[in-house]
C-alpha cells in the first residue's frame, strides 16, 4: 500500500472513506463524522499520509506506550486539507494547483494517532475552513512539508486529550505552549509528555495515566516553560470586570487558559466576535467586552475554533461557565488588566482638556502591546496623525510593554474608529497614581516623561494638535486576525 | 461612627484644597486646565489606586482558592 492516498470530496459524508483507508486503531469512523460536522464545504480533498512520525506521538510513544503490554504503532497518520483546485497524481506523487503557491489552496493537517481512543493528535486548521467559526483570533504561522513542498498555515494548534495518559488541562497548556514557541523564538517547543511531566513536582516513573489535574498544575506547567502565569479568578457571575479582562488579555494576543469549575473543564480562549454596533442604552461607560458576541475556544472535546457564545443555552456552554483563567505574561509586564479596568474610568475627568465625550457615550477598550509595536503602527499610519505626535511617539522611552487604551463613541466603535487613545507603563507599580506615558485626542495630547519619580507633571509636554480633526483616527486591531469564512 | 466617617472626610477635603493650591502652572494648558489635571491624579491617587490595591488582593485570595480547582472532562 503506498503512503499517500488522496480522497476527493463532493460532499464531506465522502469523508466516510477514511474507514476503508485508515486502519483501525486511528478511529477513522470518529474522526471522519468529527470532520463532516466542523467543516465547510470548502474542503475539497485529503491526502492521506500513513507512516507519519509525529514529534508529539513519539514523546508518549517513548515514555508511555513502548512500556504498555499491548502493542501500540510507533507512527501515526495525516491528514492534508485541500480545496477544489488542486489535484493528485498518484503514479507520479504530484500535486498540480493553478498559481503560483500550493499554500494559498491548503488548509492545514491533521494527525492522527494509533492509540484507539482520543486518535485527533496535533492539528493545525485554517479557521477559514471550520464551520460556524466567527470573529477574530490568535495565530501563528506553522510549517509544514508534504511531498518535498514547504507551505505555512495560519492557525492555533488543537489536539484532543489522550484520555489515559493526558486530560483537557493538558491538551490545553500544550496549545497555548505550542502556540508560544511558533509565534515567539524566546520560548522553546514542548512535545506532550513533557507538558504531562512539567505538571508535577516529581517524576513518579514513567508517564502515570492521568487522573486529571488541578487549576495549580496548569500554573506550574506555564512557569515550567518560562512564562510568568497569572490566575484571574471570577467574584461572582456579575464580576463583569473579570470578563473586560479576559477580552483585553485576549485583545492583547495572550490565549488563555480557562477553567470552567462547575464543568471540570479547560479549554484554551484564542479570540472573540465584536458586534459591529453597541446593543442598548447605555448607563455609564461601556467597554469592549460589552460588544462581544461570542468568544473562540480550542476545546480537546471539538475542532478547534468551537463559538462560545456570551450567552445562552444554545451551545455545550457559554462565557458564564468560565471562572476563572490564566494569562502567561512574558518578563516585565507589572500592571494587570485589573488596574487598567480601574483607571480607564478616571481618563473621562481629562474630558475639559482633550475635549472627550461624556463617559455615558463611551466605549473603552484595552489592552497589551509593545512600544515598537506602537510606534509601527503609526509610522503605518502617518497620514491619521500631527507630526508633532508622531515625533514625540517616536522619542518616548517606552518599557517594552505597554497598554493601550482605546475610547470611542458608538457610532465611531461601529466605523473602526476612536477618539482618544492613552499608552500606559505596563511595568508601572500598582500604587502608581500616574502610571501614563501619553494621552491624546484628535486636538490635544498629554505627554508625560516619566523621568521623576512622584512628580508626574515634570517634564510633561502639552501638545495642541492640527489637521487630525477630520482624519480616520483608526481602532488598533493588530494582533488578532480576521476569519473569512470560506 | 458616623462622626469618624465625618472627620475623614474633611481631612481628605483638606488635603484636596492643600493639593489644588498648590496647582504649578504646565506650559500649555490655562489655570483652570492644570487644576483639572491636578484632580485627575489627585483621583487616582485617593480614589483609584486604593481601589486598584484592594482589588488586587480579592483577586489573591480567590486566585488561591481556585487553584485546587479540579479539571478533568
């Protein structure tokens, strides 16, 4: 039998040919009715790649399976996702495609494992392709290699949980890591039996079958890997400020880790669905979370990219289920979304200065960036700002982290645009009464130097703004990509 | 009790109008504009920060509470 096979899809119940391509012990008939319900109709074809060596396999494989009496596979096999464009030659091993990049019509691959139960090892999908996925989410790009071509493919990592050796805590920790280590080169790759190892304190010998883990494990596991972990526990369910975090953090491009205590579940949150407009009529000042539909999850019991919605009973669960969740910082990020929250109210007592509209009309919106980044996105823009601005965003000497905080007015959230934005020190101390490097509007900003411990005033710069008063003045939306539902 | 609650906030008043009085001048912004800076991080300083400090050590104390949270499904 040769290693490839390719499946041509009129529909995705042609999927069903897995069974009679696939051996048993990698659960095809599962898999197969798991892929006809979370894909579109976009997908086309699947070449099937048997005698796969699968790095996150093997780690169990090694450390796990070898020493079992039953016989388990050392290989696994995978799955590539293709649309209508491209095709096969079996003889030949050729894939023709029309244009220039195969990768433009690849959605990504799936491995799967020969353990039985739990077969969906690791998965890198396009949210392009999974049905009923919506909104915004946190990528990387993952290389690939299949049959001598080198593509990318956008997408968060997934894999189900093994079931004996390894549980939804894990399966979520080994995603969010995953993630980390394509995404940024300051953290190394862990394969699955690392992660299972990192959550405890000793090695018991060998890899002892899971019986499950507590909300500490996933903590020591994020600091294992060299992050600075930090749990977020909900008060109640009106701890609507919990929720304005967990958006910023996301907003941010930090997944998380969240655990649903009731449920006994975790999952890992890789984006959310904004309403274009703001729903009701507001009370006090409004903030981004207000304007979410649904959050995106990486659930080890779905495909990934499974819509969480904010609300309701429609779905397995909703946001309320979530209770708390953990963000792991990179080094030198001191001052939590929690005290942002608090202070983005007070910037609506600057309102005579920067000619801000009332905190009733307001939407505020928040969260992690870089200094570089920043000063990146306006050298891209410079058109949107007074040189003068630029010049002094330019020359600020920004930590490395920073928050911004974004306002806007309903009608200005629903165009992508705001009204005033303010840089804070994400290494600032909590009792820090001027935590801001810069605040500013379309006619004025504040531009504080952060030069002289206890005196925020001195070396404070105010600058009288020209010509952005009718620009684009445009919602920051960088580190999150949009899904184009094909 | 009540009397107490009084005292305070006459001292926090004092300070405030201590505060307000000593309003230097910022190039750029009239007096007026300084003042409504002054309050906004005297603000921060009485109102926010003590907020922010208390808030944080809720979220301490349930942070380790959950932290024994059992997940498995």
């Amino acid at each position: 039998m040769s290693n490839h096979a390719w499946i041509l899809l009129r529909s995705n119940a042609d999927l069903a040919q897995l069974a009679s391509e696939v051996s048993v012990e990698f659960d095809p008939s599962k898999v197969a009715q798991r892929l006809t319900d979370g894909l579109s109709s976009a997908v086309k074809a699947v070449l099937i790649e048997r005698n796969y060596v699968d790095k996150d396999y093997r780690s169990t494989f090694y450390n796990y399976y070898a020493k079992k009496g039953q016989r388990y596979r050392p290989d696994c096999v995978r799955l590539h996702f293709f649309d209508s464009t491209v095709t096969f030659d079996s003889a030949t091993l050729t894939l023709r495609w029309p244009g220039e990049r195969l990768e433009d019509h690849y959605f990504g691959y799936m491995v799967l494992r020969p353990t039985g139960i739990g077969t969906i090892g690791r998965t890198v999908l396009s949210p392009d392709v999974r049905a009923g996925a919506r909104g915004r989410i946190i990528t990387a790009a993952h290389k690939v290699h299949v049959l001598g071509h080198r593509l990318l493919i956008e997408g968060f990592p997934s894999m189900d949980q093994h079931i004996d050796i390894s549980v939804c805590a894990h399966a979520a920790c080994w995603s969010i890591l995953r993630h980390y280590s394509v995404r940024y080169s300051v953290y190394r790759e862990y394969l699955t039996h690392d992660i299972t190892r990192m959550a405890h304190q000793f090695n018991p010998g060998g890899l002892v079958p899971s019986k499950g883990l507590d909300v500490s494990h996933a903590e020591r596991v994020f600091q294992e890997a060299g992050t600075f972990p930090m749990i977020v526990t909900r008060k109640n369910k009106s701890d609507t400020s919990f929720y304005r975090q967990l958006h910023a953090y996301v907003e941010s491009g930090f997944p998380l880790f969240a655990a649903m205590h009731g449920m006994r579940h975790a999952i890992a949150i890789v984006g959310s669905e904004l309403s274009a407009a703001p729903l009701g009529r507001p009370t006090r000042m409004r903030n981004a979370w207000d304007m979410v539909k649904s959050l995106v999850a990486v659930d080890d019991n779905h495909l990934p990219y499974l819509s969480v919605p904010t609300t309701g009973v429609a779905a397995d669960y909703s946001s309320d289920q979530i209770d708390a969740f953990i963000v792991a910082f990179p080094e030198k990020v001191f001052y939590p979304a929690d005290a942002v929250d608090r202070s983005t109210n007070t910037l609506s007592k600057l309102a005579p200065i920067l000619g801000l509209p009332s905190q009733k009309k307001t939407i505020g919106r928040y969260f992690l960036s870089t200094g570089s980044a920043l000063r990146q996105f306006m050298r891209s823009r410079v058109s949107e700002f007074d040189p003068q601005l630029l010049l002094e965003i330019m020359e600020l000497p920004f930590a490395q982290y920073v928050w911004i905080v974004e306002l806007s007015t309903g009608d200005e959230w629903a165009q992508g645009q705001i009204c005033a934005r303010a840089v804070l020190d994400a290494t600032a101390s909590l009792r820090d009464p001027a935590p801001y490097w810069l605040i500013h509007s379309r006619t004025r900003a504040l531009v504080f130097g952060r030069q002289t411990v206890g005196s925020p005033t001195t070396g404070m710069k105010v600058l009288d703004l020209k010509g952005m008063e009718s620009t684009a003045f445009t919602r920051w939306d960088q580190n999150l990509r949009p899904i184009q539902s094909k | 009790m009540a009397n107490t609650a009084k005292r305070k906030r006459k001292v926090t008043v004092k300070k405030m109008i201590k505060k307000r009085a000593a309003v230097p001048s910022i190039a750029g912004l009239t007096q007026s504009e300084a003042t409504t800076l002054q309050d906004f991080f005297a603000a921060m300083q009485d109102q926010v920060v003590p907020e922010i400090v208390r808030e944080e050590e809720e979220r301490r104390v349930l942070a380790a509470e959950s932290r024994r949270w059992p997940l498995k499904s």
